[in-house]
C-alpha cells in the first residue's frame, strides 16, 4: 500500500517537473516576447503624440468610477490626484459602498459636496444609493452614497450614474499618473475594435508623491513589499503585455482599466463575484465570440497606475487569497468557454492556461514540495540531482524575475538609483526562497474555499501627497 | 519496488546526461543573471548619459531656436549626428505647438534655412517600421507645406498600419484640398481606424486649409464630398462633425443640403444637427426647431443641445422637460440654463412650480449647477 503510493507519489514528482519546466519556458518565452511589443507600443504613443491628443478634440469623454469603502485614509488624496489629470472631458463618479467609517464625511468636508434629488437611471441592478451629491468646488466630480453591496456592485452604480460612452474603473487608494488616462483612452480611437485597455499597476511603497506626481520611485523598504513589487514588474509587463500582443488578455486590473460602455452594458455590467476584474474581461471576450463582432482587449505599459500594496504579510494573504478564489471563481462560471474553438485563442490557449497554471498551480507545486519531503523521509531522494534542481528552479526564477526588472529599467528606467535595483535584484533572487511557497500555500487554501465571498480588506495607509512649489 | 522504480528514473537521468544537462544549464543561468544585471547598470549609467547630452543640446538649440527667430544672419551651429538633427526637430516642434500664425511662419523659415526636413527625410528608407514612424511624426509636425509630396510619395509605397496612420495624420495637419481624396481613399482601405480618427484627420485638414486662406476651396471641397455618390456615408457623417469642430460656417448650406437628402438614416441627422450647432449654422432654426419633435429620441436630444443655437427656442426647449427620454430632459434643461436669462426665468418661474416632480428636480438641480 505506501509502495503504490510513494509509486503514485514518484509519477507525480514526474508531472511537477513537466509543469516546473511548462511554467518557467513560458515565462520565459514571455519575457522575451515583451522585450520586442513593449517598446513598440512606446514608440507609437510618442510624447508628441500624446500631447497631440491632450490639447486636440482627438479623444472620447471618459467617466471615473471609483468604488470606496472604507477608504478614510486615502480617499481625499487620491480623488484630489484624479480631479487634475490631463484629459480634456471626463468625470469622476466616486461610489461609497456604505462604508462605516468617515470616508463620506471626508469627502463632503473636503469637495463641499451638496445633495441634489437628482433622477438616476437604473439600467444594471444594485442595492439602492441613499444620496446622490454634487461638489461646489469642481463640476467635475459626483458622489452616489449607496448601501453596501461590494465592489461590483458599487461600481454598476457608478456606471448608471456615468454620462459618457467610455469608462474607467480606478480603485480609490490608487493614483493615476498625469497621462494615464489618455494613454489609456487613445486605443479607443485608433482602433474601433478596441472594447478594453488596462495599465500597468506599479507600487507606490516606498515612493514620493509631490504635487500628485510620483516623483522618486525607489524600492519599498519592507521585503514583504519588495516581494511584491518584482511580482508586479514580471507579472504586468511580461504576463500581460506578451497576452495582450496575442489577443489573449483575461485580466484587467481592477485598480485601473477603460471599457466601451456598451459593451458593458450590453452584458449587464458587473457580476457579483470577489475577481470582479478578471470575470468582466473574460465576459467581454465571450459576449464579442457570441456576437462574431472583431475586438481586441489591450495592455498598455505605458498608461501607470501607482497603488499601495500590503505593507505586512497577514494583508498580503488575505488579498492573495481574495485574487485566487476570484480566479476560480471566474474559471468555473465561464468553463463553457474552456478548450472551445469558437472563442478563438481565449478558449484554446488562455483560459486553459490559467486553468492548469494558475488556478491548479498552487495544488501542484504544494504536492510537489510535500513529495520531496516525504521522498526525503524515505531516503530516496538523490542529493546531486536534489541540489542540481533546486539551483535550478531558484536559478531559472531569479533569472525570469531579473527579466522583468531589466525590461522596467530598459524601457522606463523608474528606479534612480542602482542602490534601488540591486536591493530588487536581491528580493528577485530570494522570492523564491519562502515568499512563493507562502503564496502557493495560501492560493491553495484559496483553491478549496473558492466559494467564500469575503472580501478581507487589506490594512490601508495614509498618502503623504507632499505639496511643493514646482522648481522652475 | 519503489527504490527499483526510483533507481531506474536516476539511472534513466544519467543516462541521458540529465547531470551534465541540468549543470550547463545552471551555469548558463546563472552567466544570463551575472549578464542581464550588467546589462541593467551599463544601460541605466549609458542611456542617462545620452538623456543627459540630449537635454543640454536641447537647450542649446532652444536659445539658438529663439534668439534666430527673424533674423536670416543669425549664427546656428548647425548638428552633426543624426540624434542631435531629432533633438533640432523636436525642438523646433515643440516652440510651433499651440504657437499663434505669426511666429509659426517665423519658425517655419527657421526650419527649411536649417534644412530639418532633408535630415529627416533619409529615414523614411528605414527597413525598420519605428525610425520610419517617429520620421513621419516630425516631418508631419514641421507643418511645412514642401514636405507634402514626400509624404504622399511614401504613403504609395508604405505597407506598415501603423505608419501609414501616421502618415495620414501629417499629411492632414498640411494638407491641400486635393489631400482629402486621398486621405479618404486611403481610410477605405484600414477597416479598423475609428470614426474619431476619421474626423480627427478632416478636422486637421480643414484647419489647414483655413491656415493657407482656402476656405472657399474648403467649403467647395465639403460640398463636392457631400453630394458625391461615391463617398460612403460614415465618412460623410465624419467630414459633417470636423466641420463642426472646427466651427466651418461656410460649409453650413452644404451640411444643410445633406441633411435634406439624409433624413431618413438618424445618424446623419445627429452629426449635421451637432455640426449646426456647434457652428451656429441654422441660426433661423429651419432644421434644428422641427427636429426636436422628432420620433428617434437621440435625434431629439442632440436638436435640444443645438436649439442653443437658434434664438427664441427656450418656450419649445421647456416643453421638452416633459419629453419621454431622460437623455432630451437633460440636454433641454442645460440648453435652457445656456440661454441666460431668459431660460433660467423660465426654469425658475415654471420648472421649479411644475406638477411633474422629474421638471421640478432637474430645474432645481440646473439653476443650483450652472
């Protein structure tokens, strides 16, 4: 009986390599697809390009919607950051989801907003909005006080609240970098096949805000942070952009995206799930394969999104946490379109891969480990080919996490100071070294409680937005 | 059996050299790690040395650039490598931007003394797409009326979309009236560009013409694609809103025209009606006044934002406070406030006392916004 099994248990140490070797190829496959469609998508969104489209009527009016709950912290920073980006019409729905602490009484003292008894049209369903404000001191900026009933929900409020044919979803501890929003915003006219574009979210750890404006980014001083901001390096500019060239995007972040309002609408706007980004995406590419329509869902690495990420672990899980279920989540209600040829490369290639990698990944690596343990135990593991694979897995890993640091510094040189990218280059090195076990460990706890839907809201910090004269 | 099946899987792996295998690659990652943090810090301390060289020699050229303005004598110490031609360009680029006609002129002069344009011009030869792109960008940003025919030289022979884009772009921000066949020609055959671009580009066009004093060959120009057959009704629509755009009164009786003779397809309708709106081109209110009482509701709501336009229609905008759409309720009671003071009495006196609760909030909710 413990033959078979350790038998069992050998085949499948067998089948974590094959993924070990699938997972890291791919990343690296990625990585190099990156390094060529990242600087194309720069060159074609020039600084006088953009300028170009900021000072012309070269452009379609966006509405902001920003879901807050219990948001006191951040919420005047990052809406005072929102009201001065550089975009010619646009404005900003800001939703409180019935929070229970002062983030409306903030945003009231602040903004001076004032109750009107305005008609709201309810297209898409949500729990019912107690008030709807208008502020005094921009014309701007709008305020729907409605009861609590999540993130989704919030923000189908918002989109009935919002007037104009684009929208972009921005979580409220999130800032937007002046041009953001048109970087974001210009696919939607070059290209009328264009449903969704979504931006690179960086870590605001560590960093300085002057006037609204990130202005030195260096590498976050906790290595929990650090953990994440190379995560958020590979992940967004390799993952993402290398999806996007091939038409395969499944995630928008929710921290900052634009969509065609009617195609939203059309498939009646947010679902009620914990991976609301992830789920509207995939809908959309659903909704476009049903209606034989042409479309493309674009990542731009040049649209930046600055957010805080969970400065302690206990925070970090429990976001990991949220984003896995919200994964598998999503997974199981459009399994329809898994390994099905009508929805093109999405169904073939990319839902089947976030299936595998993503969403059964952690069980495999978990499995894997606890194998090698066990394997340990019995003595027979073979201590050169033990050692071999494991410079090799933490060898191939630093590799790739290099990878993504090299193409953040090839193409947009954030980091200053070469103190930065060699504390980055550390924490790409030792990621592997307890921090992704941790993750895959609590992804796989994810896994089998997929159908929780808490939402465990990370512990937030105040912005320290320091306002300083421009030096001329 | 397991220690049997675990010896044979090692001895499968020595085998097949598994050893040596996973050795080179172990030390090829690990030279790939050692290289690409080279490769980081080199690249960080070369590129900010060039950014460093190119600011100076920017600024350089920005007080050369300003001092020589006008004046034929002045001593430029003209560039000797490629990048410091861009930076000239760019610079140049950068003073012509939102700068009044005058001085463009004056800038413009300066350009073709220094011969920017034939030091930009060899890159269009590029076998890659990007020096051709950013080439055409600059060339097309120059704004200068000589460049036109290389531009339209290249657009023959240009296969990348994204060039091509680009190319159409400069060449609209230059154009001469007979640039809009063949931007049209040439939007025919991208079926991805979108409506707006399609409009961005007339509307530079005729900018353009109107910079060079053609604004009746603009007018005749718009009346011509108006009436052609040939001409597909999207890009008619979208030549319609870049007039509007740009506030083209003199295209008003073409726009007028069509309407007449596209009055059955709603969206043609919306665009002339926005278009005479903006423009102030039906001042009587002979299109826009009837339209308001249309069946389509989208038809309505945009006539209710152009009857600014049209001088006394507050009485009939305030009916429409009553209308079946939230849409044409909301464009009516901003149209009103717009009016002055004639339509915020009349929102004041019968909005707010009205017996419909939807007129009295949007009146209030008007008179408190605007």
């Amino acid at each position: 009986m413990l033959d078979t099994f350790i038998l069992l248990l050998l085949m499948w140490q067998l089948l974590t390599l094959g993924f070990f070797i699938a997972i890291n190829s791919y990343y690296s496959f990625f990585t190099l697809l990156a390094l060529i469609t990242i600087p194309r998508q720069l060159t074609l969104a020039s600084h006088h390009h953009i300028n170009n489209l900021v000072v012309g009527s070269y452009y379609r009016p966006i509405s902001i919607i920003v879901p807050a709950y219990n948001e006191e912290l951040s919420i005047i920073t990052s809406i005072s950051l929102l009201l001065g980006l550089k975009y010619p019409e646009y404005e900003l729905v800001v939703v409180n989801d019935g929070s229970n602490d002062r983030t409306l009484q903030r945003l009231i003292e602040a903004f001076r907003l004032v109750p009107v008894p305005r008609p709201f049209q309810a297209r898409l369903e949500h729990e019912p909005v107690v008030h709807e404000y208008v502020s005094l001191m921009s014309d701007q900026l709008r305020v729907i006080d409605k009861r609590n009933g999540g993130k989704s929900d919030a923000l189908n409020a918002g989109l009935n609240a919002s007037r104009y044919p684009l929208f972009c979803c921005v979580d409220a501890d999130s800032i937007l970098e002046p041009n953001a929003l048109m970087r974001a915003a210009k696919m939607f006219v070059q290209d009328r096949r264009v449903v969704a574009t979504g931006g690179v979210v960086r870590i605001l750890n560590g960093c300085n805000l002057t006037n609204g404006k990130v202005t030195d980014v260096h590498a976050p001083g906790k290595w929990v942070e650090r953990f994440q901001a190379i995560e958020y390096l590979r992940g967004f500019l390799v993952g993402r952009s290398s999806w996007s060239a091939l038409n395969g995007l499944l995630i928008i972040s929710g921290a900052f995206g634009v969509f065609r309002k009617d195609v939203v609408m059309a498939i009646n706007g947010y679902r009620k799930t914990v991976g609301e980004d992830m789920d509207l995406v995939v809908r959309l590419h659903r909704y476009c394969c049903d209606q034989k329509m042409p479309y493309r869902v674009c990542f731009l690495p040049d649209a930046v999104c600055w957010t805080q990420a969970p400065a302690d672990w206990h925070s970090l899980l429990v976001q990991r946490n949220r984003w896995h279920r919200g994964l598998v989540e999503t997974l199981l209600y459009n399994r329809s379109m898994m390994g099905n040829p009508r929805y093109g490369l999405v169904g073939l290639v990319a839902l089947p891969y976030f299936l595998l990698f993503e969403a059964f990944g952690p069980a495999i690596e978990f499995v894997g480990y606890a194998g090698f343990v066990l394997f340990f135990y019995f003595e027979l593991v073979n201590c050169e080919f033990a050692l071999l694979f494991l410079s090799l897995a933490v060898l191939w890993g630093a590799w790739l996490n290099l990878g993504g640091l090299l193409l953040d510094n090839v193409v947009f040189r954030r980091y200053a100071r070469v103190k930065d990218l060699m504390i980055l280059s550390v924490a790409g090195l030792f990621e592997f070294a307890g921090y992704r076990q941790l993750i895959a460990v609590e992804r796989l706890i994810a896994t089998v409680t997929f159908w929780r839907s808490s939402w465990g809201k990370p512990k937030r910090h105040e912005m320290n937005n320091e306002n300083r004269k421009a030096a001329y | 059996m397991v220690v049997a099946v675990n010896e044979y899987v090692y001895q499968l792996f020595v085998q097949m050299h598994g050893r040596q295998f996973l050795l080179a690659i172990t030390y090829f990652l690990g030279g790939a790690i050692v290289i690409l943090w080279m490769i980081m810090v080199v690249h960080k301390f070369l590129l900010e040395r060039q950014e460093q060289r190119q600011l100076q020699c920017k600024s350089r050229y920005l007080a050369d650039c300003l001092s020589c303005l006008g004046d034929v004598t002045c001593d430029f110490s003209l560039p000797s490598k490629s990048w410091e031609w861009k930076v000239l360009a760019d610079v140049l680029i950068y003073l012509e931007e939102g700068t009044l006609a005058e001085r463009r002129m004056s800038l413009q002069q300066l350009s073709r003394r220094l011969k920017v344009s034939e030091h930009l011009v060899p890159q269009l030869q590029s076998r890659f797409w990007r020096p051709r792109l950013e080439s055409v960008e600059r060339l097309g940003l120059l704004r200068l009326p000589e460049n036109l025919p290389v531009l339209r030289a290249h657009l023959l022979r240009e296969q990348d979309l994204h060039v091509v884009t680009k190319l159409l772009w400069s060449i609209s921000l230059v154009g001469e009236p007979s640039d809009l066949k063949l931007i049209m020609s040439h939007l025919g055959r991208q079926p991805v560009i979108s409506s707006k671009f399609n409009e961005h580009l007339f509307q530079n066009l005729l900018e353009s013409l109107l910079m060079q004093n053609l604004s009746s060959e603009a007018a005749l120009l718009c009346e011509q694609m108006l009436c052609s057959e040939l001409v597909p009704a999207i890009f008619k629509r979208d030549l319609i809103e870049a007039c509007g755009g740009c506030r083209f009164l003199l295209a008003s009786p073409a726009i007028v025209n069509y309407f007449q003779y596209a009055q059955h397809d709603p969206g043609c309708v919306i665009s002339c009606l926005r278009a005479l709106g903006e423009m102030g081109g039906d001042p009587d209110g002979r299109l826009i006044l009837p339209a308001l009482g249309h069946a389509d509701w989208r038809v309505r709501a945009v006539a209710a934002r152009a009857a600014v336009s049209v001088s006394g229609a507050y009485r009939r905008l305030f009916e429409l406070l009553g209308d079946a759409s939230y849409q044409v309720r909301m464009n009516a009671a901003s149209a009103l406030v717009a009016f002055g003071a004639e339509g915020r009495a009349l929102l004041e006196e019968s909005g707010l006392a009205s017996q419909d609760r939807f007129v009295r909030d949007i009146s209030f909710y008007m008179l408190r916004e605007y």
